[in-house]
C-alpha cells in the first residue's frame, strides 16, 4: 500500500508567485494555506510573507515549526525530553 503525503514527513512544497501572501498561521482557514480571516477572537496572527520574485515555499505539515506555518527542519528533530523528567 503506498504512503499518504500527509502520513510522510518534511515540508509540503507550494509555488507562490512574487508579492505579498498572507499565510494561516492557526490552522482555521478554510483557504488550505492562505489566511482567510478565521484566526480572529483565537490570538493568533497570519504570517506575512514578501516574495520579491516566484518561489517554492516549505510549508509545514507536523506543527512542530517555530516559524509555523513555514517549515524550519522541526519534524526531522527528535522530540526533547519532558520538563518533568529533569531531575530524574
């Protein structure tokens, strides 16, 4: 049986053209990657990205971004310990 893309790791690819993109930063919008507003009242912003020419933007697929929803590698890194664990 073949993989999902959604059940694989790593970034999901989107080709944006040049100019300004809001992107969804809470995971409501019912525009896949594009802000459409449904974050307000949550306290969550859209992510503003300026492209000064075409790219292919990592977007990220587990959640685990600092920069969400732009992929930083996080989905690569093994989950830390938990702060409870600490002293033991």
């Amino acid at each position: 049986m073949a993989e999902s893309a959604a059940s694989t790791p790593g970034p999901e690819p989107l080709d944006l053209p040049a100019g300004v993109h809001q992107l969804c930063g809470c995971g409501r919008s019912q525009h896949g990657w594009f802000c459409d507003g449904a974050h307000l009242g949550s306290g969550r912003v859209s992510y503003e990205l300026r492209l000064n020419q075409a790219a292919t933007v990592p977007m990220c697929r587990c959640g685990r971004s600092r920069r969400y929803p732009l992929c930083d590698g996080s989905h690569g890194a093994e989950p830390g310990r938990p702060w409870w664990r600490r002293w033991g």
